[in-house]
C-alpha cells in the first residue's frame, strides 16, 4: 500500500514537471515581448506599460496570501484548472488590446488567473516532495525552467514575425494545455493531512520574525533584480534596433540558468553557505548593472546579461525552498504566498521605477544615470545578506536550498 502510495507521488510530481514545461513556456513566449510591443509599436510611453506590468504582478503575487489559503482549506487541482483558464483568455485578449484600458484589463485577467494556479501548484511541490528528495526534484524543476525558458523566447520571436496577435495565441494555447493536464492527470486532492483555520495560519507567519526577516531582504533583492524584466530588454533594443535582440537576450540568461544552476550551485555548496553563495550572486548582479550602462555594443550588452544570469544564479537564496524548510507543514500554502507578496513588492516597485526611469533618462539624455540606482539598490542587499548571519541557522548544508527557481522569479 505505501508503495503504491509512493509511486502515485512520483507520477504526480512528474506531471507538475510537464505542467511546468508548458506554463513556463506559454509565459516566457510573450512577457519579453510585450513592453517593447507597445512601446515601440503602439507607442505607449515605457511608464504606462510598466505600470501595466507591475499590476499584473501585483494582481498576482500580492494576492498570493489568497491563494496560499485556498490551496490550504481547498482542492488544488481544481484551482490549478480555474487559474490557467482565465490566464489563457487573458493572453488571448492581448491580441485585441489596442488600447490601455484593454491592456490593464489583460493583465489583471492574467494576474488573476495565477493567483488561482500559482501558489497552489508550487504548494502541491512542496508537499509532495520530502528533504530527502526536495533538492533532486528541485534540480530536475529547474532544468525544466531552463529548457523552456530558453525555448519561450525563441518561439515568440518567430511568431512574431507573422502577427504580435500569433505570440498572444500561441500563449493561451500553452496553458490550455496546462488546463488539460491539470484537469485529467493531477490526483483530485493535494494538501497537507490536516488544514488549520486561515486565522491561524496567518497568525503562525505573523510571529515567525525569522521569516519575516528573510522576506524583508527579499524585497529589496528585487527591487534591483527586477530590472531583468524592464531594463535590460528595453536596452537590448535599443542596441539592436529590434524585437529580436530581447529574444536572443532571454534566451542567453534562460540557457545559463537552465544548464548551470545546478553544477555550479552544487559545486559552490560543498565550501560555501546559501547566504555566502547569495552574497557572491549580488556581487555578480551590481557588477552586470554597471556593465550594462556602459554597455554601447551587442558583445559588451550580452556579456552583462550573462554576468546577471550568474548572479541570479548564485544569489537567488531559492526562496521556495527556504519557505518550506521554515514553514509549518500545516500552513504551507500560506508561508508560499507571503514569499509571492515579498516578490511582488520588491519586483512591482522595481518594474515601475524602471519604466519611469528609462523614460526620464531618454528625455534628459542622461541614460547610465538609471543603471547606477539599480546598483546602489543592488549593494544595499548586498550588505544585507552579507550582515544576516542568522540566515545560516538551521542549513547545515545546502542541500534544501539549492533547487527552486520559482515561478515567481519567471514573473510567473
């Protein structure tokens, strides 16, 4: 009986490996296109589009708690289905966005439909895996992000030489996909032996300061780990001159965190810390920020893109991971969905100060000015994990922390 109970668990968590493949890639096919499809195209200023963006991820992962609860009390699989429903209309209602209004309707349909299936799906991983098996299966989810990841990009490139409406289609057509495996092949409950009360799991978050702790300096990671989704493609292209230079960029930094992540990570793991390894990553991160504002040729944008992928490689403390190796077993989907709202701050406020500030610095010509906030911003979290000690208690090794890129930083 307990081993056919275990082989029912592995073929769940195999299923949430396909489901990522197809959710990443529907995501990653049109996100990276979008702020220079209505910018340069349609000619909304940057700030407006951004602003758009950042509601998406606020509609989204500042909703997450909410998600995190039903996925506590509620049958995830039927959440899972729900949720990547309404994000394929959403991407589906891109194609007719014509004008702001239907882009901020779009993208809040979009926010909404993950807060249905994200911290659900990321729940259902949590649960289902065990410290014994959490690194392996994390390694092999982010191997999956990767090759997606790098596909995403590509494939909306050359969707978008027919039509922008083509890449909005080909991403609802992935997560309708996504519906289809969530709606016959996920088993009919995935949650935690016994549910408590949303009250007491909110209270059980409130008084973990440790936590709280982490999910501060995480907000201030993304405020500068953000520009990833905002700075970097708008200036991939503006040096090439054209949308393919974004695809080529995400398919650069998809390509070195899906087949390096998790050599180099182990390899560094066997003499460092996750916080000194988070340390190093940051590092990384300010270097690649002030490459990029001097970065006036494709060689010279490309390498910071590389050099940014090795630090969000190494500084990502993979905070799905640390959730759950902090969490109480009975509260999980709402310690994930504190994580989300932490991404959602530091990576919103980023994606807007972004848009904001390519837009000033384009009317006053003082375009590296930009770059350099992000790196100030980029240092002070430095310094924070650097000064956070307290962070090493409890991991006496990496092996919980080294896996789960979320879908969160995908800006799922």
């Amino acid at each position: 009986m307990q081993s056919e109970s275990l082989k029912s668990t592995q073929r769940t968590l195999t299923v949430l490996l396909v489901f990522t493949f197809f959710m990443v890639l529907g995501f990653e096919m049109i996100m990276p296109l979008i702020i220079g499809h209505f910018v340069n195209d349609l000619l909304f200023s940057a700030a407006a589009v951004s602003l758009a963006l950042a509601i998406r991820q606020f509609s989204q992962q500042g909703l997450a708690v909410v998600g995190g609860a039903l996925a506590d009390r509620y049958n995830i699989r039927i959440l899972i289905c729900f949720g990547v429903l309404l994000r394929a209309a959403g991407f589906a209602a891109l194609a007719f966005a014509d004008n702001y209004m239907v882009l901020l309707a779009s993208m809040i349909v979009i926010g909404f439909g993950g807060v249905l299936f994200e911290t659900p799906y990321q729940t259902a991983m949590a649960l289902l895996t065990t410290e014994d098996n959490r690194s392996r299966y994390y390694s092999l989810y982010n191997t999956v992000v990767g090759v997606s990841g790098t596909a995403g990009p590509l494939v909306g490139v050359l969707l978008l030489k027919l039509d922008f409406s083509m890449v909005c289609f080909g991403a609802a057509a992935c997560f309708l996909v996504c519906f289809v495996i969530a709606c016959f092949t996920m088993p009919k409950a995935i949650r935690a032996q016994v549910a408590i009360p949303i009250t007491d799991s909110v209270k059980t978050v409130i008084k973990d300061g440790r936590f709280l702790k982490f999910a501060v300096l995480m907000m201030v990671f993304w405020l500068s780990a953000s520009q990833i989704n905002v700075s970097f493609p708008l200036k991939a292209q503006d040096i090439t001159g054209n949308e393919n230079g974004v695809g080529v960029m995400w398919a650069i930094y998809a390509a070195v965190n899906g087949a390096l992540q998790y050599p180099l990570v182990s390899l560094m793991l066997k003499k460092y810390n996750p916080r000194q390894i988070a340390v190093f990553g940051i590092t990384l991160n300010t270097i690649a920020l002030i490459l990029a504002a001097f970065a006036d040729t494709h060689l010279l944008f490309y390498a910071a893109v590389v050099i940014f992928a090795l630090g969000m490689l190494f500084a990502r403390p993979n905070q799905q991971s640390l959730a759950v190796a902090m969490a109480d077993s009975k509260a999980m989907g709402m310690y994930i969905g504190v994580t989300s709202l932490t991404f959602a701050i530091g990576n919103g406020t980023g994606t807007i100060i972004g848009g904001a500030l390519y837009d000033l610095a384009k009317r006053t010509g003082y375009i590296k000015f930009p770059w350099f906030i992000y790196a100030a911003v980029s240092v002070a979290s430095l310094l924070g994990f650097a000064f956070s000690k307290w962070l090493d208690v409890g991991h006496k090794n990496g092996s919980e922390v080294c896996g789960a890129s979320s879908a969160a930083e995908t800006g799922e």
